[in-house]
C-alpha cells in the first residue's frame, strides 16, 4: 500500500522539478561551483592562519524573475591548518573553547564556510550578464576530526560574469565570527559554476 502512494508521489515530484528547468533564471534554480580560495583565513587574539584552499558553493532556490534569484548558498572552503584546538581534540565535543590554540602536528583538514541566504542580481536577462551577489547567514568553521561547529553571524558580497546560458565565473568575498566572537573568518574565492534553471 505505502509503495502505491509513494510511487505517484515520487513521480509528480520529479516531473515538478524537471519542469522548473526551463532555461528561464525566474523559478527553480540549482547550482554547484568549484575554484580556488587565494584567502581563506581565521584568527584568533594574536594568532592568524591563512592559506591557499579549495573553493565551492552550493545553491538552491527561486528565481523571482529575470534578473533576481534569491537562494539558500553554502560557500565553503576545505584546506590543511596547521594549528588546532587541543581542548577540542580531546573532548571531541566540540571546536571550543579556543583557549590553547596551538601547531597540530600532521595538519589537520578543515572546512570554513557560510551557509545562508543570498541575492542574486543580473544585469540583463540575457544569459550572458553580470551579476553583483549579497548575502548573511551562518559562520563555521569545522575541523575533519569534530562532527560539532560552533556558528557565527557571516556575510557573503562578490560579482560575475555569465560564460554562458548555465555557466558562470564569480568572484566571493565572505567574513564572519564564531566562537562568541573570538574567532574570526576571511575568504576569497573565485568560483565557475553550473547553475541550472
């Protein structure tokens, strides 16, 4: 009886999706990027880590028309850090407090990022147009070894170009706090990414 009911379901649902992709920006949109972070640092009282990472992001959301995409985005970097909390590492809690920030040995893999709402604003409908990008949300940064982050208010501002009708390049600049503050976050990415709509 339940496979009956979720068959249909499973059905109007993806015929729903499928047909939000009309290669119209107003509607269902969905994306995923991949680049380079020249910048994606932390800092914390006298301590400031900075490195050369891999850059994503993520989004999905709603086309308002045109020239307006309003979307949840997930913009993250992934690198090596050489520093970690040991506090941290021990309880495997959590990623605070940061009072002994100090060199791990071996480096540890880490993923900073903001995960929020952004506004996307092209210049012209046409698929090939500019775009400025504003967005807030939530701050993190995540070592491999923690399953938990302490979050911070973040904001995300950059601008692009469309290469073509679903491929374009950005550049992102993002800051945000966690640990009540006490840590702080920069990164610069430059992004290509495939959006679909």
């Amino acid at each position: 009886m339940k496979k009956m009911l979720v068959t249909p379901l499973l059905v109007v649902l993806f015929v729903s999706v499928c047909s939000g992709f009309d290669n119209n920006r107003k509607g269902f949109v969905l994306g995923v990027g991949a680049g380079l972070a020249p910048l994606s640092q932390f800092s914390i009282k006298d301590i400031k880590e900075n490195a050369l990472a891999l850059g994503g992001n993520f989004i999905i959301g709603h086309g308002l028309d045109n020239r307006n995409i309003v979307a949840f985005e997930f913009n993250f970097t992934y690198r090596h850090s050489d520093y970690y909390s040991e506090i941290g590492r021990r309880t495997r809690k959590t990623f605070v407090p940061f009072d002994t920030l100090s060199p791990f040995h071996g480096s540890q893999t880490i993923t900073q990022g903001i995960r929020g709402v952004s506004w996307y604003h092209y210049f012209s409908p046409l698929p090939k147009a500019s775009f400025t990008i504003v967005g807030v949300g939530f701050y993190n940064l995540t070592p491999k070894s923690l399953r938990a982050t302490d979050s911070g208010f973040g904001f995300l501002i950059g601008g692009g170009h469309g290469l073509s009708r679903h491929i374009q390049i950005a550049g992102y600049y993002s800051h945000g706090q966690s640990n009540g503050g006490n840590l702080k976050h920069d990164q610069v990415s430059v992004l290509i990414s495939y959006i679909a709509y």
